[in-house]
C-alpha cells in the first residue's frame, strides 16, 4: 500500500493570501470583492447543502422589517449556475427580502467552483454566533471533509483517533501527520475552540436519536426544544412530542414539562415482535431459497397476515 501524500486545500495552497481566512482568500481580499449588481429574487436560488436549516422566526421577523424599511444593506454573494445564480452566502437576506415584496436585491457575482462554494458557505456560517451547536458541529465536519478530501465518516474516525493518541490511550501514530496537521489549522483559522473540546462536546451531538437529528435538520424545531425531548427514552412517546412540538408550537417550559411528565410513568414493554420480523426480513434478504421452503414462507407469512387482521 502506497504512503498517503501530504495534501493541502487545492484551492488554497499556494495562494498569495493562504495565511488569510478561507473566504478572504478566495476572494482576494476585500479591495478584489467586486462591484455590487441588482439582480431580480426571481433569478436567484438557495445553494443545497447549506450549513444552516433553522431561522429563527422571530430573528428572521425583524430582519424582514429592516429589509422593508431600509432594503438589504450587505450584498449576497451568489455564482453563475445554469439559469440564474447560486447563493453561496447570504440565504436569510434573500429570504427576507422575498418576504418583504422587494424585486431585485444587490449581490456580488463570483466565478467559484463547486468545492469553493462549499468553502466559502461553510466558513461564512462558522463565523456567525447563532448556528445552532448541531448545524455548527456538522458545519465544521463538512469544512474538514472538504479541506482534507474525506467522507465525513472518516473525519469523525480520525478526528478520535487524534483524541485517543492525545490520551495516551491508543498509538494510531496520526499525530504530526499532514491531516492531523490541517486539523489543527483549521481549527484555529475558525476560533470556535480546540479540536479536543470539539470531539469532547460536539461529536456526541450525531449520537442523539436519529428522529430529534431529522426534525433539527429540517429546520422544523428549534435545537434546544429538540435536545429537551430527546431526553425521552421511549421512541413513541418521544416521537409523538415531537409531532405536537412542531404543529403546536410548544415553548420550552412546555416540553420541559411534558418530558418531566412522560419520563416519570412506568415504560412500556419492548416491542420485541417488531424487532423479530425485521431480523426475519433481513435474513430472509440474504439468503435464497428453494422453491418448497419459498412455498413455506409465503403460507407463513399469510397465516401471520390472517392473524393480524382478525
């Protein structure tokens, strides 16, 4: 197996401003931003993929407000795509202008390649105050990956592989090298912490109940109402909270409440027949059968039908 190269950000390396931040790099610094120009909201789309999925309504309330009084003051920064203009930075001005009835919006037109949208998207969310630490900690994956050319997974493995050899606790002998090396620097282009305190306090934010990540992903509730109910252990009643969290619009105490009173009675037994027919299913998908034991399954299963609908 051939040595892995030292690698650094194609886009980067060798850049006269490589020791500036990502985005003022790519955009050759403030003097070579470029000249505003009005372009129509109707020829303008949000970028798939970006860092942020929840606006905060009340936040987003009074921007539009601001917007309707004043127009939007910052310029978005958009790309060339195929039928108008990608938006790289600026997503909660564009909506709010959309919201507010304006026609055109000011934006700054950059030829940027797919990875050095990313870059820029990525690294212009990081440094505002108000992502979410789960929008944050994905955000910070997402700018790793893409600095260090790997899956998301395989930055998280080596990102405990890094904390493991930093305890002592495992020689992975990952320290020093050229990845290691580019997460350090990253970390400390962002000054959002240490990358010890990140594997420490936000990795353990991906293990929380797959249902919670989707309903914050989606933008649909806000984190810290999620986080509350995913205090709740029964999948159910957990599922159920989050259904009248969103479509309700319970505040805080609310859930806090609710959580406290659900967590407090008796939990119901484990829905082991669930779990058997799913185990049945995958190793019914593995294996082939002949044709008499098909036969088998098939009148199982439509005796297992019958019962059900009795």
């Amino acid at each position: 197996m051939s040595a892995k190269k030292e690698r650094s950000n194609p886009i980067l390396a060798k850049h006269p401003m490589r020791n500036a931040s990502p985005v003022t790099a790519l955009l050759g610094g403030t003097s070579q931003a470029g000249t505003p120009t009005q372009v129509l909201l109707s020829d303008l789309r949000p970028r798939p993929g970006q860092p942020r999925r929840y606006f905060d309504p009340e936040a987003m309330e009074a921007l539009v407000t601001s917007v309707r009084e004043q127009g939007v003051l910052q310029p978005l920064l958009v790309r060339e795509v195929q039928g108008g203009y990608e938006i790289v930075a600026g997503e909660r001005r564009y909506r709010a202008a959309l919201e507010a009835g304006l026609s055109r919006v000011p934006v700054i037109i950059r030829r940027l390649s797919d990875e050095e949208a990313q870059l820029i998207a990525l690294t212009e969310n990081l440094q505002r105050e108000d992502l979410n630490p789960l929008e944050e900690t994905e955000g910070v994956l997402g700018l790793l990956a893409l600095r260090l050319e790997q899956p998301v997974e395989d930055v998280v493995t080596l990102l405990y592989r890094m904390d493991n050899e930093a305890k002592g606790k495992a020689t992975h002998n990952v320290m020093g090298k050229p990845d290691a090396v580019l997460v350090e620097e990253t970390f400390n282009s962002l000054s959002r912490g240490t990358w010890q305190s990140f594997v420490a306090n936000r990795l353990p934010l991906l293990k929380l109940p797959e249902d919670v990540l989707e309903v914050i992903r989606s933008g649909r509730l806000d984190y810290t109402k999620a986080r509350a109910i995913a205090r709740l252990r029964d999948a159910r009643a957990r599922a159920r909270l989050l259904q009248r969290a969103v479509q309700e619009g319970l505040s805080l105490s609310q859930i806090r409440q609710e959580v406290g009173r659900l967590a407090a009675k008796p939990q119901p037994e484990p829905d082991h027949y669930g779990e058997r027919v799913k185990a049945l299913g995958r190793a019914l998908a593995r294996r082939e059968l002949d044709e008499e034991r098909r036969k088998r399954v098939d009148e199982l299963l439509s005796e297992l039908e019958r019962l059900l609908q009795a």
